[in-house]
C-alpha cells in the first residue's frame, strides 16, 4: 500500500457519510456524555439552590458512607449480585434452548404459534405480572398452594420466605423474557448455511449432533455478545419488579441497590448519596464489561470491541 | 445540476427537523416572575395600587388538577390586591420541588409539604425567613400567637419559619378505627374495650364466619396504630411522663402489643398474607365479609357502604372505639400536624406582594373564602351559619370546580365545612372519634450534621424492626427471641440515636 492518503482528503471523500452520522454522534454527546459532567454531584454536598459548582467539595464522604459505614452494603452487595448471576445463569440459556428447538420444527404453523404466544409476557407490564404471582402463590387458595394441598402437605406463604425469593424472581423472570429473547437467536439460526447442515447429515450426523456441531457454533458469535452485553447490566438489577414483589419478611435476600436507594435516598432528597451509589453502580458495570470483552477476546476471538 | 438539488433539499429538510425539534423541547420553565412596579409610594392604600402579578407553584393533585381560572384564586388575589399565576409541578413534587430550585428560576411562592423539605431548602438559601418579616404580615403575627405550638413544630434549628402555618384542612386527626357495626350487632357482639376482650370477639367471630380473618392487618405498618393503644409507638417519640425521648419497638409495652399480633397471626384472625396485601384486596375482603375490622379514613365509611350496600343493604360501616392495651386508654391516632403552605423565593422580585399574600390568609374573610368560596355562588348563610349551595355535591367537585381545599390555599380552613359535608352516618363517626385522639406528639428538628450522623443508623434500624417484627407475627421467629432482637437494636447504635434527639429536642426548648 502507498502511504495513506492525507487526513483532509479522507476526509473529504466521507463527507457525506460524516454528515449523515452528525445528528446522532451530536444525540450522544448532549444526552449521554454532557450529562456525565453530573457525576460530580457525587463528590460534593449538593446545594439545590447554591448549584453544582457552589456546593461544597466533600470528596469521597457518600462513597465512604455508602461502603463502609453502611451496615448493610455488604448484603446488598450480596443480594443484587446474586439475583443477576442467578437470572444470567438460568435465564441466559433459556432463549438459546427454545430457539434451538423451534429451529428443528417442522410445521411452521406451529412454529409461528409457538413463537408468538412466548413472547406475549414480553409485553404484559410487571405491575401485572406480581399481581399474578401474588395470586397464585397466595397461602389462602392460590393455585400452587391448592397443588400441594392435593398432595396432602400444608399450604405455604412462599412469599414471605426469603429463600424462595430469587427462585420466584428468576423464574417469573425467565417466563417473561424467554419468548422475546429467541427472535435474535432465530434471526441468526437462519443465517447459517444450509449447505453445512447436509454436508453434516450427508456425514451421518443425527438431529442431535446437527444442532451440537452446526446450529450451535453458527449462533456463538451471537451469544457471546449478548453474554458481554447481559454481563455488563449485573449490577442494574430491576427496581421495579423487586419492589413490588417484596415486602419486610424477605429484606434478607430481596433488598438491592435500588431498593435501598429509593428509601433511603429518594425518601430523603439526598441528591449526593444517590448519585454516589450510581456512579459505584456505573463503575461496576464497567469493569465487569470490560473484563467480560476482553475474556472474549481471548478464548473466543469474537467481542464487542 | 441534479445532485446540487438533491443536496439543497436535504441540507433544507434537516434545518427545518433540528429547528422544530428544538422548540418543542424548549419548555419554558413556569412563567417568570413579571416584574411590575415596585410599591413606590408605602403610603398609598394596597387597593389603590394595579394588582401585583405573583407567580405560584402547587402540587397539581391528580384528583382536582390545577386550574389557573379557579374561583378561589380569583377571590384571594382581590383579597391581596395581586393576581395570581398558579402553575402546578410537574411529576411528582418531592421530585420537582428540588428541580425548580435547582433550575434557579423559582416562581415568587412555592408550595411545599412537610418540615424536612423546607429545612433542606430553607437550609440552602432559597426560601425566605417569615419571621424576618412580621412587620409586613400582622394577621400572620396575630394568628402565630394564637397558634404557637403549630409554628413552634415548624421552626428550623435555628428558629427560623420558612413556611406559613396552618390549620383546618384536614381536621385535626387524620385516621381511624372501622368496624362493621351491623355483624356486632346482629351477633349480640360487645364493643371491647381491651385487647384482651379484642382477642375474645375476634375468636367469637372467627367461629361464626370461618373463612373471615376478622381483623383486617395488611402488614407491620399497623403497629402504629396499635402501639399507640398500649402507651407506646412505633417509632422514636418522647414520653411525657418520664421525659425522654424513647424507641418504641424495644419496649415491653410494644412487646405485649406484638404478643397480641402473634396469637392472632397463629389463630388465623388476621390475614394469612400478611405482607402481601393491596388496597384491592382489602376492599375485596371488607365488602364480602372476610374482614370486620379495618384501620381507614373518615372518607372510607361512605366509600365502603355504597360499595356494599349494593349486594348487602345491612351493610354498616361505623367508628370502631378503639380498645386500650395493657392498662392504656385506646387511641385512633395522634392529634394530626397539617403541614403543608407557602414559601416565600429568596430571589422573588415580588416579595411585598407575596407577604400581603401570605398575611392576608389568615384575615376571617380569606378563611371564610377558601373553606366556602362566594356567597351566592357556592355558599349561603342560613340562621347566621354557612351553608353549601347545591352545587357542591362532594369534596370532589368542591375542589374541581371552585379550588376549594387545593393546594397553596387552604392555611386557615373552617373544618365546618368538611363537616357540613358528610352524610348523617359519618357525622355521627366523626364526632365520636373525635374523643379518642391522642394528643400530638413532640418534635425535634435536627441540624444538617446531626441528621447526617444519625442517618444511616435510623435507617439500619428501620429496617431491622419492619423484618423482625414481620417475622414474629407471622411465626417465621418465636417470641422467645425477643431479647436477642432487642440487643440487635441496641448494636445498631439505638443510644447513639437517641442521644442526639435528646440533644436536638433540649436546643429545641431553650
């Protein structure tokens, strides 16, 4: 190659695409990167009315409180970490597996059917879905409750029991999101090539061995950057569904970041200390996201960047 | 030729888009504050002068939002000689009030609830001090004396009076005991004056209706009430007998009251979901008779009955005297703080205006405009007393329409005409609950470090009582662990806390 061709007259001959990437390189820096400049609220003892550069400078005083004198964090810390893992680590795989399966239909009538009606929960609204958990796992007729009465045992409040409580959430969890979560699987099933999955069969490979040895590295590229992607999102554990799904009896599993956040700092206005466990929060997901990309990297050679 | 066209029109196309994209995004913040003339010549009648133009912010409640026209606004600003521009906040108010401020374009008078936020607020600069200004607020002055335990529970710790006082509104309690009066009766049932008696009519009911947990307790949140009944509380509150500031949940009289929840719990009187209940599923459970029993609002006795009259034309819903606890008289409530008003901008360019606002309030003729509007128009006076016009039906239609009882305007409130509005039943309720309210409680206002100090604490400790005091009741832990539930509290820095009310409330005296 000749040496490359001078900065202007590059630019130059990507104007065009340069200018059509404007609006959204100016979106991102005005809604995404201007508003980072807010992490410094973190820092100081924010002044409503004085202003974010007028407040005083405490430095590290809401990470410290939040760290380490708060008696809490480390369950916290506990609890949110592991009802992440527990959703990634049962409800990762799930859409991969129906996916897998709905690939080896035949009828596509019933594929169709099928497909559409996993991915309705996707849209009822959470408020809804705990009301119906509340209903069926209800200690006083619910519908669980009433199977186990046919098998003769005693009725049981699982709601109130906090070692049910990241079962409940993850698999509440893995119904809603099953569904939805097959589309990006299909899409990319459907982009591997037939032609491999008759030189397999011609190699007398069985229904089993096609998926394991075609379907499934066809779609690794795939998983490997949702994986990256999920992994980055741990520690942002849902508010709402949390929220509406606990109650005082499980604090012990089901108090997370932002459960502890919004009674403790929305309840107080307390801006700093809110921003605080959001930049810890930020940082967090960060480090895990990097860490996750560059393990990528290295055994898979398929990442993000 | 064709491509410089092509060019034009899009270059044309994506000006126009970022141009009306960016107008419509531009919400200009509540309108600012107009400056008129300022009151030039002191001498001259406020009457005499053009109205002055006073921009206000008020929580838009979702059930009457905020209507610029209302009459009562139109009234008041007479009244003052201002014309006010009422806007509401946006979203939620705890959320918006530290926004407007924040955005530093706050209107002349901002509505806001409660002492923290105004403290906060009032803390940083942003509010004024009314008690600064007394010179130009007489009426204000006149009622404070009238009134001084009400402004006293308002004063920051340093003395100062961010917010105007108030009174009225909401009457002087705020909840309620319910019972269904017509199951009593039909089954020869003694209204109990103790808990032990409470435990007896519970269990009597329980045999007559076997589906129904007679006393309807949704979660540990009850126990303020409860608490209340046997001379205790669920919270930190100062005792006047031995006049300290004490932690309710470790005493031996909430003990006894938590004794009571877990038998109950364990006899299946009061709801098996515990803790997972709604407000859908207690209008469920009242209004088909699986509960009897139910803390509420005066409001909910003519809500539930025209819900069940329908099916149930026996249906009666009355105020249930509430039983005592451990040698304790029975209490609804506390005596209730209304707390809620105006405050007056820091950087308003209209602040005369807006104490003559604020002081005209508490003038008998504003009191008599904001509880019952124009005569001839809402109200009339029949035998020297007022009475509603026709046309307000309800509560509801009374704010809607006319503004009466909204936020902002309703300082000094004729609670006869909350009461003139109830049907004959929640009269007779009203009045009588109205003999069993416990009289309210002290206050202690913290500086910024002290409330910064004991934070966490408070809330590690909040924390710990709403999961072990749900657990005792439910089974989930015996009572026999009390003490190591109480020790738990200690080592969460109980005397430490309570140390520093100590410290706040004395300031607070001198």
């Amino acid at each position: 190659m000749n040496g490359r061709r001078p900065f202007l007259k590059r630019l130059d001959d990507s104007k065009y695409l340069l200018l059509l990437f404007l609006p959204a390189a100016l979106f991102y820096l005005i809604f995404e990167y201007a508003p980072m400049f807010g992490i410094v609220v973190a820092f100081k003892d924010y002044n409503t009315f004085a202003g974010v550069w007028a407040s005083d400078w405490v430095g590290l005083k809401y990470f410290r409180i939040f760290l380490f004198e708060n008696p809490d964090f480390l369950l916290l810390l506990r609890n949110t970490f592991l009802l992440g893992v527990y959703s990634l680590i049962w409800g990762f795989p799930a859409p991969i597996i129906l996916a897998l399966l709905l690939n080896e239909l035949r009828s596509s009538i019933f594929k169709r059917t099928v497909q559409t009606v996993s991915y309705l929960p996707h849209f009822v609204s959470n408020v809804v879905i705990v009301s119906m958990i509340t209903m069926f796992l209800s200690p006083d007729g619910g519908l669980v409750n009433k199977i186990i009465g046919i098998f003769g045992a005693d009725p049981v409040y699982f709601l109130s029991k906090s070692e049910f409580f990241r079962t409940i959430y993850v698999s509440s969890g893995i119904w809603q999101g099953v569904g939805w979560g097959t589309i990006i699987y299909l899409a990319a099933l459907t982009a591997v090539d037939p032609h491999l999955y008759e030189a397999a069969e011609l190699d007398g490979a069985g229904r089993w061995k096609r998926m394991l040895h075609v379907s499934i590295p066809g779609i690794v590229p795939v998983i490997i950057i949702l994986l990256i992607l999920n992994i980055g999102g741990l520690l942002g554990t849902g508010f709402e569904k949390v929220f509406l799904l606990y109650n005082p009896m499980v604090y012990a599993t089901a108090d997370i970041f932002s459960t502890y956040t919004y009674r403790v700092g929305l309840l107080q206005g307390n801006f700093s200390y809110a921003t605080a466990i959001g930049v810890f929060n930020g940082v967090v997901g960060f480090i895990l996201i990097v860490a996750t990309n560059r393990l990528a990297k290295r055994t898979q050679e398929t990442s993000l960047w | 030729m064709r491509r410089k066209w092509s060019m034009a029109i899009t270059l044309i196309l994506l000006t126009a888009m970022i141009a009306a994209c960016s107008s419509g995004n531009n919400n200009p913040p509540a309108a600012s504050p107009n400056s008129s003339e300022p009151v030039a010549d002191a001498t001259k009648e406020p009457s005499e002068q053009p109205p002055t133009k006073l921009t206000m912010m008020v929580q838009s409640h979702p059930s009457w939002p905020v209507n610029k026209d209302w009459l009562v606004y139109r009234e008041l600003g007479k009244l003052a000689n201002v014309q006010l521009d009422v806007s509401g906040y946006q979203g939620d108010w705890w959320e918006a009030i530290p926004l407007v401020i924040a955005s530093g374009d706050m209107p002349d008078l901002m509505w806001m609830s409660g002492p923290d936020i105004i403290h906060k607020h009032g803390g940083e600069g942003a509010l004024v001090n009314l008690l600064d200004h007394m010179d130009q607020m007489p009426n204000l002055q006149a009622w404070i004396a009238e009134h001084q335990e009400i402004t006293d529970a308002l004063l920051s710790t340093d003395g100062k009076l961010y917010m105007n006082p108030a009174q009225g509104a909401y009457g002087d309690w705020d909840g309620l005991w319910l019972y269904r009066e017509d199951i009593f009766l039909k089954n020869n049932l003694a209204v109990p004056k103790t808990y032990e008696e409470l435990f007896d009519v519970l269990v009597k009911l329980k045999e007559l209706y076997p589906d129904s947990y007679p006393l309807f307790v949704p979660n540990w949140g009850t126990m303020n009430q409860i608490a209340l009944s046997f001379g205790t509380a669920n919270t930190f509150y100062y005792n006047e007998q031995s006049k300290k500031w004490q932690y309710g949940p470790t005493e031996e009289s909430y003990k006894q009251a938590l004794q009571f929840l877990v038998d109950a719990y364990a006899a299946k009187l009061i709801p098996v979901e515990f803790g997972s209940l709604d407000e859908n599923k207690r209008n469920e459970m009242i209004t088909t008779n699986q509960s009897f029993i139910v803390y509420g609002y005066i409001g909910q006795i003519d809500s539930f009955n025209n819900l069940a009259r329908g099916e149930n034309p026996e249906f009666k819903m009355a105020q249930f005297t509430p039983p005592g606890g451990a040698g304790n008289p029975g209490y609804h409530g506390k005596e209730f703080r209304f707390q809620e008003g105006l405050t007056v901008a820091s950087n308003s360019k209209n602040k005369e205006a807006a104490f003559r606002f604020i002081d005209s309030m508490f003038t008998e003729k504003a009191k008599e405009v904001v509880s019952w509007g124009v005569e001839g128009i809402t109200f009339e006076k029949v035998d020297g007393k007022n009475k509603y016009l026709p046309i307000v039906k309800d509560t509801a239609t009374r704010a809607v329409s006319f503004g009466l009882r909204t936020a902002g305007v309703n300082a000094w409130f004729d609670n006869e005409a909350n009461i003139s509005l109830f049907n004959e039943e929640t009269k007779a309720s009203y009045i009588e609950a109205g003999k069993h309210i416990a009289p309210a409680g002290q206050v202690a206002t913290f500086t910024k470090e002290e409330r910064e100090s004991i934070s966490l604490k408070q809330q590690a400790i909040s924390k710990f009582v709403s999961e072990n005091v749900s657990k005792f009741i439910i089974g989930q832990r015996p009572m026999s662990e009390w003490d190591a539930y109480v020790k738990g509290i200690n080592d969460l820095g109980l005397s430490d806390v309570l140390n520093v009310f100590e410290q706040a409330y004395a300031r607070s005296q001198q």
